[in-house]
C-alpha cells in the first residue's frame, strides 16, 4: 500500500540505471542493464558456450568426413544465429509490450526452466518408436535436428504467449523446411528423410503441445463451444436431410458408423498433427466402407461429404475447431497439400464449415420448418437418434421374444406332463374305484354279515386308545378277546379260506377296517401263539400305519386283504400289494400263520421261490418283478429290516439284507415292526398258515383314517407310494380317499 | 504422407469437379484402378486416388482428389480447389442440365486455382450416344472460347479416360519447362519430390499463410 503511494521514495533513481554505469537507465528485463548493455553482455556470454558446443560436436563425432562437417556445421550455425537474433530482437519487443501489461510474462521469459526438457512418458515413446530408424541416420544429421528441435521448442516456449499463433504456426513450419532442407542437404534417401521429418514433427509438437494447440491467444475455444452448440442444434438433423445414403437399418453399416465416430472423436486424444490427421483418415476410410457396402459399390465423393457431414454432426467431435486449426497451422504443410490424409481433412473442413453455414436452402427445407428445427420446437419424425432407439428397443423386444418362445415351450411340455400325469392319476384313481368296488362288491358279502359288530369298534376311540394299551395287551388279549376276537378270527379264518381263491379282496370301508384291526388287537392277543404276536404287533408303536392297522387286526387274512386294499388305493402297481402282503402276511402270520405261509405264498404265486408270490395274488398287472425290484432298493426295507430283524431271525434278516427278493419284503415290512419280528422267528417253521396268507394278500383293503404306530414306517409307505416303481410294493399304503 | 516409392519426380494435384452424377467417380476409379495391372508394379498398398504415370521420361504421380458435386456444398468446397494442378471439369452429356453449370464450374475454378492451372474438359458418358443432349461441337467451341482442352470419354468403357488425365499432364509439365508453372508458387499443385534445392521454402510459407486464411 505505501509502496504505491509512494513508490519514489522507497527506490533510488540509481536502481533504475543500467548495471553497467552507462548513464542509460536498465531494464528489469534485461536484468538491470540497459538494452546496449545487455546485448554486449548476452553475445558475449553466448560465443564460447557456441564455441564449446561447436567443439564438442566435432569430438562426438568421429566421423570420416570431420572437417567437411564442421564446415557445414558451422555454417548452419552462422545461419542459425541470425535467425534467433533476430527472433530474439522481435521476442524483445513483443516482451517489452507484453511485459508491461503482464508481469508473469517476464518471469517466464527471465528464468525459463525449459520445460521441453521435462520429458514426459510419451515423448520417451515417441523416441522408441523411432528409435530404429532414427539409428541409422548419421549423428551429424541427428545432432542437427535436436539442435533444430531443441531451437524451436525454446522460442515457442518463451514466446507462446507474445507471439501470434500465425507467428508460431510460421516458425513451425519454416522449422519443417529448415530440416528438410538440411536433410536435403546431407543427401539422405527419401524414405529416410521422411520418417525424420516424422519424428521431428512428432517430438516436437507433442512437447510444445500444450504451448500450441489452443493457446490462450487464440479464439479457438470460443469456436469449439460454438461448433459444439451448432451442431447440437443440428442434432435434428438426419441422413435424409443431407441425401446421404446410409443404410441405417443394416448393423453392418451402423457398427461402421460407430467405428468412424470413434476415430473422429479419437482425433482430440492424439497430440501430433499427423496422428490427428491419421485419425481422421480412418474415421473417412471407415464412412467409405459403410458407403460402400450402403450404396453397394464403390462411393463416390458425392456421397462421400454428405455422409461426412452426417458423421460430425452425430460424433460432434470435442474441440473440433481446436484440431482443425491445429493441423492447419502445425501440420507439415506438404502433408496437408498432397496424400490422402490432405484429401480427407479437406474434406472435414468442407464438412464443417458446411456445418456452420448450414441454411434452411442447403437442406431443401422449407425457411419456417428449419427454423422450428433449430429452435427445437418440432422434432422430425425420423431422426437418427429416434431410429437407433428404435432399433435398440426392437432388438431387446426380439431378444425377449425369442426367451418368451422358449419359456412358452417350456411351459406346454409342462402342461402336457401335467395333463398326462393327471389323465394318469384319473385312471389310476379309477382303476382303483373299480377294483376297490369289485373288491368291496365282493367282500361286502363276506364281511357284511361279520362285520355288523365292527360298528362298535369303528368308533375311533378305539384305535386312539389302542396305543396306550400296548403293554396291557399282553396281558389283556384274554379279556378283550372275548366277543370281538373271536369274531374277527372267525372273520380272518372265513377269509383265509375265501381269499385264496379270489385274488382281490375288497373291504367294505376303511372305517371298518380300522375298526376291525381296533378290535382284532384284543382278539390277536386272545388267540394262542399266532395271536398273542398279532397283538404285539399292533401295539408296537413301529407298525407302519397300515401295518399296525393290518397287525391290529386279528385275522392274518383280513390284515393281507388290508393292505391289498391300501396298495390298490394308492394306484401302486401288484408290486406294491405282493410287498404289503408279504408284510402283512408275515405280520399276520405271525399271528395266525406266520411266515412259512408267506414264503409258500410266494413260491406258489410267481414260480420262483425267491420272488414274493404275493404279487401274483394281487389284481395289478405289473406285480412281481418291479415289486421285487422296489423292495429291493426301498430305503425302508433298508433302514428298517436290518436293526430290528438282524437279531430276531436269521431268515428275515437275510432276506432284509439282500435286496429285492421277496422273502426279504415281505420281511421287511415285518421288520418295521421290531416286536413282530422279533416274535416271528418262532413262527416262521410253522408253513401251515403260509397258505393262508396267500389269500390274504390277495384281498384288498382299505385303511385311511387309522392312525400310524410307527411315524417312519408310514412315511415309508408314503413314499413309496409316490414312487410307483421303486416301491417294493411291500409297503403301499395310502389313504383311500 | 505417402509411403512408399520416391522414385518420380513430381507430383500433381488434380481435381475432378462436376455436377452429381456426371461420373466424376467413375472416371477416377477408370484411370487408377489401372495402376494395379502395370503401370505400377512397386506401388505399395493401395494409395488414396493415385496413380504413376511417365511423361517425357519423367515419371510423375497423380494424385486425383474427388469432390462433391452436390450445389449444396458450392459454397465449402472451395479448399478442393487450393494448389490443383489441374482441374478435370466433367459434364454428362446425357443431361444438358449438367453442361449448363460448367460455366459457374469455370467461374469457381478460375477464382479458386492459380492461372497456369490446366482445365480439361470433360464429356463424359460417350457410351451413350444414343441419349446424347449436348452436341459434341456445341461443347468443343464452349472449350475453344475458354481456353479449355476437351475430350468426349467415358468411364464405363474407358474410352480417352487415361487420354484426358495424361494430356492435362503433359500440359502441366509443359508448363513446367516453359517455366511458366511456378513450381515454387503456393497453388501450384506440383511439388518437385527428389531433393533439389530451393522452391521448398517459399511454397511451404504461402501454403500457411493460404490455410490460415481457410475458413475451416
């Protein structure tokens, strides 16, 4: 503040004189002499350091032709003086009137750290890149082009921002010349000279790049944003517009399309010139590919601007103008002139200047629509953008088709197999009404005339109670048997007899069956030796359900015909049935005629010692060997047979063991209930009731509501009911509803 | 820049103007794509509208620069037109409509190259006589008052397609040897490839100073 206010008392006029003591008054610029002074002493500073320079260039190079080449040398250098002189003349007063308007500018100016020496990675590429080529040039030749190179980038770095960009683009260029002359000169071959001149051209303008390209000095930005804002403006604008003939619903041409926009919006990330230049040489070569394969034939440059056109407008490329002017003025000016690359950025200048003078005429529209365009009050129907999304939109509407297609495939073959399983079911279901009914119609006969004491037992308290009475059991079956026992022996003796001949045994209802296996518990334990195991049976909580039912029930017979019944209803194959009958023969053998009976059913039936007769007795078709099969492989049979059986019989445990035979089903289902294996070991050499059992298995019976003693031995039976096949068949009992 | 033989002395820059449709493409398709069968064994690649051909021994290469025909881009394409050699101006003389805009064809070119510019008269489309709507005398005297050279060609078949682009060429190295084609003279279009001396310098400083005055 003070400093301002009063600046002559605070610096002595003889701070403003020259250093030197010449009356002249210095120059902070010059730093502190005044301008004679300061040229002496620079020109004296600067001759030995050309001299060292000079000398040690002559040692580095060892070439033949020394003398000759510092002659040359120092021509070049004479010539090279000058010319920075009288730069440095003109950089002098454009500082002095720069400088007083900017004071960062002196700073620059004064102690300039070289920025070009900074070399970045890039520039170190650049160099590898031409590493080879560069090898083979003579080190005189190399020495002059970083003497040239380093020349230029000093004053363009010095004097960016003093100079006009016309003034640099001019330097630049004669720099061009002044190498090329000098390669010239040297007599190198073309090729080679070239690719210096490349390089040069490269280096040097990727250092100076930021000093260049856009610099403050320039309007150039302001043309950027312009361009950019015009052909968002443009954005309306579509192929029709400008008559260019662009498939636009070929992909092949669209990738194209995006190909070339990528190359021109790969033109700002370059640095050098030719590498600009480059960029948009692919991005044309590109637009006269997808012409090609639009028109298809070769494209001529009629449609080749418009399609052009049609591409900046879309790409609206960053910093368009910038580029152009860049190339223009940095670009060696022989690659702008001739070649390919000339050809089409002339064209992109065409291009874009057509862009910027775009009228309502030079798009045949009518004055009125061009300006709703333009103000964006109307949108055109068919624009690019609109066609892309369009496009877009189509291809994920067919991708989504074609996934609905196959799920709607899927989803028939679904309903088909549904359809299927429940015309299946239906028949199945059906089956069983008709066999249940001609069981029951057959049955009925029998039990009807029996079965009117099963009423009472049909009250379910019974079977809930029955549980519990287990261990009395044993010791009850002498009272309870009294009335109700005998009836159901009875009624399993009249069975037995019957059941052998028929081979279905159908029972009035399941109410009754429970009732009857309700009753027939306390008759099991009534009756001698057979029974007393009946009874246990049935009070063993293992019993599978249908099995504890069948146990319950006194009749062996009755118990097969049981679970026959169940079988049937649950639509499971005679497998099933032979593997209950088996079962619920040996249950009920064990309590009239244990499992001798089984075995000879067995035999008796399907030929085979080994296979379960039962299934023969039973109505279904498909018995024996899938049953067998089944059984086999039933994870119950497993689980269930081996632990209790193993140590009660060594027969059952066997035939538990092995799989798939029919001694082993019918033991299985046994098994599940340890107590009744374990008493039928005994019973087993007793083969007169095997006989009985046979008829047994072959009746069927219904046993839905009667409540299962041993959870897993139902949920075993379940199972197996719903895999038809691999059920044994032994224990198939479900529900009849 | 081009890659590939240096071994020809010059270099000329052609322009094919026109209206749309006039064959302008055809034509420079019809004369380069001959470049691939002999005159050319060692060129490398396929070079952007060039050919070698060999004039009075020299050889030179053409190089032919395409443009736009359509009025709309009239007004942006004049930097076409800066340091052609030679202009090839083609009308279809199937359509008279086409012969009419020569003379705004001839005003632009005029104005836009330098004078010892060579202007080659084309009629193309010859092939098809039958449909002709420009007589060929009617064009010839157009030529003759403008100074033009003239030939009826067509591309389809080839007739005096290499013809007309040889003849401009010799014209062109005519001129060179008259000295009246300033080879160091900005718009010129002739560069002169193998290293002489001098021409260079000035050529390259008004080739600037003519691109900074672009409006691109």
């Amino acid at each position: 503040m003070f400093t301002k206010k009063n600046p002559a008392l605070r610096i002595d006029e003889a701070d403003l004189k020259c250093k030197n003591g010449c009356d002249f008054f210095g120059n902070p610029e010059w730093d502190g002499y005044c301008s004679h002074c300061y040229y002496k002493e620079r020109d004296q500073k600067k001759s030995p350091s050309r001299g060292e320079s000079a000398s040690r260039g002559s040692q580095d190079k060892d070439s033949p032709l020394p003398i000759t080449m510092a002659k040359r040398f120092s021509k070049f250098e004479e010539k090279k003086q000058q010319q920075r002189q009288q730069q440095e003349k003109r950089n002098k007063f454009s500082k002095l009137a720069s400088s007083l308007r900017k004071s960062t500018s002196i700073r620059d100016s004064g102690r300039l750290p070289e920025p070009w020496l900074e070399q970045s990675p890039e520039v170190e590429r650049i160099k590898q890149e031409y590493a080879s080529q560069l090898s083979s040039i003579s080190p005189e030749v190399s020495q002059y082009m970083n003497k040239y190179i380093q020349a230029l980038c000093r004053t363009v770095c010095s004097d960016a921002n003093n100079m006009s960009i016309d003034e640099l683009s001019e330097k630049v260029q004669k720099f061009y010349q002044n190498l090329s002359k000098c390669m010239d000169a040297q007599n190198i071959n073309q090729e080679l000279k070239e690719q210096v001149l490349d390089y040069c051209e490269k280096f040097t303008m990727t250092i100076l790049y930021r000093n260049l390209f856009c610099p403050a000095t320039t309007t150039d930005e302001e043309k950027d944003l312009a361009i950019q804002k015009r052909i968002r403006q443009l954005s309306w604008v579509n192929a029709k517009h400008l008559d260019c003939r662009i498939n636009e619903t070929n992909k092949e041409v669209r990738d194209l399309v995006y190909t070339s926009f990528t190359d021109l919006l790969g033109m700002d990330s370059e640095k050098a010139p030719q590498d600009k230049l480059q960029a948009v040489v692919k991005c044309c070569r590109n637009i006269f590919l997808l012409l090609q394969s639009s028109v298809g034939g070769p494209a001529s440059a009629d449609e080749f601007l418009p399609a052009l056109i049609f591409i900046v407008l879309k790409a609206n490329p960053a910093r368009l103008k910038s580029n152009i002017h860049f190339i223009t003025r940095f670009c060696n000016a022989s690659r702008l002139m001739t070649g390919e690359g000339g050809y089409y950025f002339t064209n992109l200048c065409c291009a874009v200047s057509f862009i910027e003078n775009m009228t309502a005429q030079s798009l045949s529209l009518p004055e009125d629509e061009f300006e709703q365009y333009m103000s964006g009050e109307v949108v055109p129907t068919s624009t690019w953008d609109s066609s892309v999304m369009m496009y877009e939109g189509i291809s994920l509407m067919y991708e989504h088709l074609v996934a609905l297609d196959d799920m709607h495939k899927r989803a028939d073959s679904v309903l088909e197999n549904t359809d299927v399983l429940m015309n299946k079911m239906k028949d199945l279901s059906h089956q069983i009404k008709i066999r249940v009914d001609d069981i029951l119609a057959k049955t009925q006969i029998n039990l009807s005339t029996e079965k009117v004491p099963t009423d009472i037992d049909t009250e379910n308290p019974l079977l809930e109670l029955l549980p519990p009475p287990i261990a009395p059991m044993v010791v009850a079956p002498v009272t309870q048997n009294t009335p109700e026992s005998g009836k159901l022996n009875s009624l399993s003796e009249k069975k037995s007899l019957i059941l052998p001949g028929i081979t279905k045994y159908a029972f009035p209802s399941d109410s009754e069956l429970d009732a009857l296996g309700a009753d027939r518990t306390p008759g099991d334990g009534a009756l001698p030796l057979p029974m007393s195991d009946s009874q246990e049976f049935l009070l063993t909580p293992s019993s599978t359900y249908g099995f504890s039912a069948l146990d319950e029930l006194a009749t062996p017979d009755e118990l097969c015909a049981a679970q026959a019944s169940l079988n049937f209803v649950q639509g499971l194959s005679a497998v099933n049935y032979d593997i209950d009958i088996s079962d619920t023969s040996a249950d009920s053998s064990a309590g009239v005629s244990p499992h001798p009976s089984i075995l000879s059913v067995s035999e008796n039936k399907d030929g085979s010692p080994e296979t379960a007769s039962v299934p023969a007795t039973d109505p279904h078709p498909d018995p024996d060997p899938a049953s067998l099969l089944d059984t086999s492989e039933s994870p119950t049979s497993k689980l269930l047979l081996p632990s209790p059986m193993k140590p009660v019989a060594p027969e059952p445990c066997s035939g538990l063991d092995k799989e798939s035979f029919p001694e082993e089903q019918s033991s299985t289902p046994v098994h599940s209930q340890g107590k009744l294996i374990s008493q039928k070991p005994p019973e087993v050499p007793t083969n007169a009731t095997s006989s009985n059992y046979e008829s047994f298995t072959a009746q069927g019976w219904k046993i839905q509501s009667i409540p299962c003693d041993t959870g897993t031995s139902d949920l075993n039976n379940t199972n197996r009911t719903k895999k038809p096949k691999d059920d044994p068949g032994k224990l198939m009992y479900c529900d009849l509803d | 820049m081009s890659v590939g033989p240096y071994n020809y002395s010059y270099i000329f820059k052609y322009i094919i103007i026109g209206d749309m449709g006039v064959g302008k493409s055809c034509l420079l398709h019809q004369f380069t794509e001959k470049k691939f069968m002999s005159d050319c064994p060692h060129t490398i690649g396929v070079e952007f509208g060039t050919r070698i051909i060999e004039v009075s021994g020299q050889k030179i290469k053409l190089q032919i620069w395409d443009t736009a025909g359509q009025e709309r881009f009239r007004a942006v394409t004049r930097s076409y037109y800066r340091g052609a050699a030679g202009a090839l101006m083609v009308y279809d003389i199937t359509r008279r409509s086409t012969y009419n805009h020569l003379s705004s064809w001839l005003t632009d070119t005029r104005n836009l190259t330098n004078p010892s510019t060579v202007i080659f008269l084309i009629g193309n489309k010859c092939d098809l006589n039958a449909a002709r709507d420009v007589t060929y005398e009617e064009a010839k005297q157009f030529a003759d008052e403008n100074g033009l050279m003239f030939v009826e060609a067509s591309a389809k078949s080839g007739e005096n397609v290499e013809e007309a682009f040889l003849e401009t060429a010799k014209k062109i190295y005519q001129s060179i040897q008259d000295g009246r084609l300033d080879l160091n003279a900005a718009e010129s279009g002739v560069q002169h490839k193998p290293s002489q001396p001098g021409g260079r310098n000035t050529l390259v400083n008004d080739q600037t100073a003519s691109k900074d005055s672009c409006s691109c």
